[in-house]
C-alpha cells in the first residue's frame, strides 16, 4: 500500500504538490470513485485516472531521457549529471541511469529506483541488444561490418562478442549493435578498425527505442506499452506486477 500522491507523483508526470491540486479539485479517481485525500494508501493494482484519462503506474518509477551530449549519467558529481535535468520531486527518490553513456554519447537513457531491473537488463545473459548511431572519421565497409560480425579483439586483450555493424548510404554513418556493453565499447571497436568516432547516440535497448519526440535533455515516463516490452524481454520477475 502506498499514498495516492506518491504513487502518481513517482509516474514522473506531476510532483507530490501538484498532486494534491489535483485531488484536492476533485480531478482524481480511484477505481472510478472519486480520490478526496492524498494520503490515502492505495493497493498497487489500482486503477487511477486523472480527468478521466487512465494513468499508468507502478511501485517503482521508470523514465526515457533523450541525454543530451556533455552530460555525465551519474548520480553525483562535481559537474552536471543526468539527475540534475530531473525536477525536484524525481531528484529526491533515488533514481539511477540504467547503464551510463559516456559523457559526449547522446540518446537514449532510462532512470530508474528499481535495481533489480537494472540489474537483469545489464545481464549478458539477457542479451539485451543495444543499438547506437554512429558517425566516424573516415569510411566504413565492408570488411569493418564482417569484422564486427566476427567478434573484435582489441589491443589491450578485450574480446568482444560478435556486433552488428550495418552501412548505410553515407559511408562515415552506420547502425552498431551490442549484446554487450564494455567501457567506451562501440569506440574502441571502431578506434581498432582506424576510424575513430565523431559522433554517437544510442537509439535502442531491446525493442524499446527512443522517442524522437523528446529533445535532447527532455525526459517523459515510460507508457504502458514500454512497460510491457520490458516484461515480454524478461526483464521483471513474472511474480512482478505492472499495472497498465
């Protein structure tokens, strides 16, 4: 059981102030009856509306970021961090990046206060594929992509597992794809290749992609439907209840 403000707050949509506005208007429903306080505890398998329109939710907080470039995804630092996009009322529930990109990669960035997702969607042995856009100096074949398809090992040792490398029509622009995500990966792979990267954005995580709809440093709750995808990749518990 949790309060009603804390529940549809944690959806990442309004804070805990708004909320209560919000109830307080008589804009609230819980299970089709009207919601008249904001502390009353609720099961998690309630159904909430907000003016009528059903609002998705769960025990835990999960948001898409479209991470802007010069942004750490950290959650403490001397310089800016992800965390410090997020308004007030998110920066104070413990949410993390689920797995980093690096500092000048842009794209997509999921925060969550559930560990035990992040933990099972960085596990190789989900093989959770990651897919990035990426632009280099110089120009990509052929023989890069079979490379890749083959399984690198760079210089220091590192054997990375077999990745996808698809051309396109420009020749200093193609698709990687990892089932797997070592420190600065898709960069060392291309530096081992002699084609150092200019620019990188990660555009998907399984069958979960990037709202090009958000701008860079925009942020938005995941939707029933990603929740959904999450669970049909195995990503929660089947014990896990995601209300919808």
């Amino acid at each position: 059981m949790e309060r009603a403000d804390k529940i549809l707050a944690n959806t990442g949509r309004w804070s805990r102030k708004e909320v209560k506005e919000l109830i307080r208007q008589g804009r609230v429903t819980a299970d089709g009856s009207l919601l008249r306080r904001s502390e009353d505890k609720l099961a998690e398998t309630v159904v909430l509306a907000v003016d009528g329109e059903r609002v998705t939710h769960s025990a835990k907080t999960y948001l898409m970021m479209n991470k802007p470039a010069g942004i750490l995804s950290s959650t403490e630092d001397r310089q800016k961090t992800v965390i410090d996009l997020l308004p007030e009322h998110l920066r104070e529930i413990g949410l993390f990046p689920v797995g980093r990109l690096d500092k000048d990669t842009e794209g997509l960035l999921l925060l969550t206060d559930d560990g035990q997702l992040a933990h099972r969607m960085l596990s190789p042995k989900k093989h959770v594929d990651k897919r990035y856009f990426v632009r280099v100096n110089g120009e990509l074949n052929e023989a890069d992509a079979q490379a890749f398809e083959n399984g690198l090992i760079l210089g220091d040792g590192l054997h990375c597992m077999p990745a996808g490398l698809a051309l396109t029509e420009r020749s200093n622009e193609g698709f990687v794809t990892l089932r797997e995500g070592k420190y600065h990966q898709v960069k060392r792979m291309l530096a081992a290749r002699g084609k150092p990267v200019i620019y990188l954005k990660r555009l998907s995580m399984g069958n979960l992609e990037l709202d090009e709809r958000l701008n860079t440093g925009e942020w938005r709750a995941l939707t029933g439907e990603e929740l959904t995808i999450l669970s049909s990749l195995g990503i929660f518990n089947k014990k896990e209840v995601i209300p919808y």
